[in-house]
C-alpha cells in the first residue's frame, strides 16, 4: 500500500454521498505499498458508532479491468474467505471513479503484519489459501496475469543485455524450464490464484489469520503456482534457505483443505524456481532503471532463493 495520488476531504465528501454509511472523521493515507494508492477512512455511523474502511485507488488498473476483481472478491467474501470486498453504493453500484483512476471503498479488517513467522502462522495461510482455491475453482470468469508466461518471456529478453552472463544465463533457463513444465500433459489444477500473497499481505489478529489482502494480481493460474509464491516468501530463511519446518507446515495446511493430485508432484519442483524467477525479474526491471519511480525491493533475495531452489530440490508431503 502507499499513496501516489492525493485525495482530499471533498473527495471523500463527494464520494460519500452515494453511500448511506455515515459521516466522515477522519482520513489517512497508508504508506508502504508499491502499486496503488490507500487511504484509512473513519466514519460514524447513523447509531454514532465509528467504523474503519479502506479506500484504494488504482494507479495501473483500468477501469475495463477491474470487473474482475469487484466480482471476484465479491464472489470469495460471500463464500467466508477473508478479502476485502467492495461496498456497493445506494444505487448497487460498486466500482467508482477518483481523480481519474478507479476507486473502490472497502470494509477495513482488523489485524496487522507479522513480523516474525512461525510454523503456526504457515499451516494457517496454507489453509486460508486452499480455501481460496476451493472458493474460486467455479469463479466465472476468467483473467491471463498481468506478469505470466508472456510477460516474463519479453521482459527477460530485454533484461539480459543488461545482466551478468551468469545472471542472462539463469534467467533465460528458468523462463524455458517452465515453458517446458507447460508443454507436459499434466493438467495441473487452475483456477482463479492470488498472485502475490507474500506475508505482508495478510493481517493477523493476535496470532489469528484475520484477512488476505491485496487481491489484485488475482488472475487464472495454477493453483500450485500460487502456493509456491507463499512458499518462497512465509517459508524462507534471509540468506534464501528454506525453512523446513514452515514449509511443512505450509504443505500440510494446505493439503488439509485441498489434497495435492499426483501430477502436482512431478511440478512442484520447478514450480518454486518459476515463482522465485517471475519476482526476481520484477525487482529488477525497476532497480535496474534509473527513471523508475517504483519503491525498490532488493532483486538479490529472490535470486538466493531460486539459487536454493536449484541447490535443493524441493518435495510435497
């Protein structure tokens, strides 16, 4: 979360005279984040009681894109998973306009970050993100990622020139490995994933999952995938080791809810270097570009996992 646009009082006003959920507080914007702009919205409600929301708005989704996600989230929350969802307004209409970018208002969870992670805490996202599954299998519709298979493929070429030769080499046979897991007659299990579920974006309640946040590199995917991005980020050690008791637990909470199909275990091991190649990639295209306004995460992390990866093939339970 972070704040790229600024949004004033009257906008807020403005926006709250579609909606019957109170009167304004107070208002602050969040700090953090890398794609789009939050702000904390306190309002009191017509019996006087305060309430807490969320107001994003998106800096590089499109209105025509963001369907998906208004239905998705949507579609999740009325089947228990813990997302923020969007308010619909008086007129039952959800998706609003701020400032020339699409904006949403959305009930704000309670919890916060961890910032140290336990086997707990791993069997509990594990779980939480196979009940994500299980809810979006039968999702209607559909979305190709904003930064899959055919992005990493274009963005990669154009790095390499760039890179070590070592570093060109890497990247380029991690992209081809995939392309090659891809051609096998797996049929791995899809559906719709979260894309980015690293551990700042879920929010805890003492030591409870209280909600998955940021829903919007949601796409249509592998289901493996998705669990190999929280694998790579709940499970590892900050040289980029694996943490074997995290990671089994992560494996079993998810397996608790969705048990792995066979084919699932021939892919998981490239599946976790695919995951840890596709973010370092995305942190390097903005460290590497001395016009980049992005906040820059450190693309050497996910390269000392991916090379840990390699180093030490990993398993499902």
């Amino acid at each position: 979360m972070a704040v790229y646009t600024t949004v004033s009082g009257a906008d807020l006003q403005a926006l709250l005279q579609d909606f019957d959920l109170g009167q304004l507080v107070d208002f602050q914007g969040i700090e953090g984040g890398i794609e789009n702009t939050n702000y904390f919205v306190s309002l009191n409600d017509n019996a006087g009681c305060r309430q807490e929301y969320v107001l994003t708005l998106f800096e590089e989704l499109n209105q025509s894109e963001m369907p998906y996600f208004v239905e998705l989230t949507t579609w999740l929350a009325e089947q228990d998973i813990p997302v923020p969802y969007p308010l619909q307004d008086r007129n039952g209409i959800a998706l609003k306009s701020m400032h020339n970018r699409p904006a949403l208002l959305q009930p704000r969870f309670p919890g916060r970050h961890l910032e140290t992670l336990t086997p707990d805490h791993c069997t509990q996202i594990g779980a939480a993100l196979a009940k994500f599954h299980v809810a979006g299998k039968d999702f209607y519709l559909q979305r190709q990622a904003h930064r899959g298979v055919f992005w990493w493929r274009r963005e990669s070429e154009h790095l390499t020139s760039k890179l070590s030769t070592e570093d060109a080499d890497l990247l380029r046979q991690e992209v081809d490995l995939f392309d090659q897991l891809r051609e096998q007659d797996w049929h791995l299990p899809q559906g719709a994933i979260h894309g980015d579920l690293f551990y700042d974006n879920a929010l805890f309640e003492g030591d409870q999952l209280s909600a998955i946040l940021d829903i919007y590199n949601a796409c249509t995917g592998y289901l493996l995938y998705d669990l190999a991005i929280v694998a790579n980020d709940w499970c590892v050690n900050p040289d980029g080791s694996v943490d074997s008791d995290r990671e089994d637990a992560l494996l079993k909470g998810y397996a608790s809810e969705r048990p792995f199909e066979d084919n699932e275990y021939l892919a998981w091991p490239q599946l976790v270097r695919t995951a840890a190649m596709r973010f370092w990639l995305s942190r390097l295209i903005p460290a590497m570009d001395p016009d980049s306004t992005q906040k820059i995460k450190d693309p050497d992390e996910l390269r000392r996992i991916l090379l840990s990866r390699i180093a030490k093939p990993a398993k499902l339970p």
